[in-house]
C-alpha cells in the first residue's frame, strides 16, 4: 500500500525511515527508481506498507506500488514508466502441491 503526497522527498517504510527499512543502496535506488525515472525526486513524500516475501522482493514490490501510485497522480507518466518496466508484475508464484509427493 503507498501513500503518495506532496512533499519533500521522506520515504516512510513500514513506519522505518527507508535508510533504515532497506539499508543498502540497491534496495534504496530500486524503490526509489520511479521517482528517478520521472525526475521528481524531492517533490512526494511516500508512505509504505509492506509484508511477506524477501527484502529484494518488497523492494521490488514497493516501487511497482509507486510507479502505479504516480499513474494515479498523473496518468501522463504511464509511457516512461511502462518503457522502464516498472509497471510489471511479477508472476511467480509458489507451485502448488501435488497428490502423492
């Protein structure tokens, strides 16, 4: 779940600054790559909900849930968006289990 406002650039994860949520750099550049991408950096502040998975996958799962949210604000983002891929979800998903194993 993202809360996207005007703001000054604050990242509330899970109610942990992000620094503090996804404390390497990667993770912090992936969640925040949509904003790069649409050069706004320092103009939302965001706040995140996020559970289950890994770490590398909420972080991935965060900045889809930005880029959508930015749709929202203003749909004239979508094309920069789509051509980064960050507009796609990803299908993997645990194998059931079959009779008899």
């Amino acid at each position: 779940r993202v809360r996207l406002s005007p703001g000054n650039g604050d990242v509330v994860v899970n109610g942990k600054q992000l620094t503090v949520y996804f404390p390497t750099l990667l993770l912090q550049q992936t969640v925040l790559s949509p904003l790069a991408t649409i050069g706004r950096e320092k103009e939302f502040s965001l706040s995140v909900k996020v559970n289950g998975g890994g770490v590398h996958s909420q972080a991935e799962a965060v900045r889809h849930g930005i880029a959508r949210a930015l749709i929202e604000w203003n749909p004239e983002y979508r094309p920069q968006l789509r051509a980064e891929g960050f507009l796609t979800r990803d299908p993997r998903a645990k194998e059931r289990k079959k009779p008899g194993r």
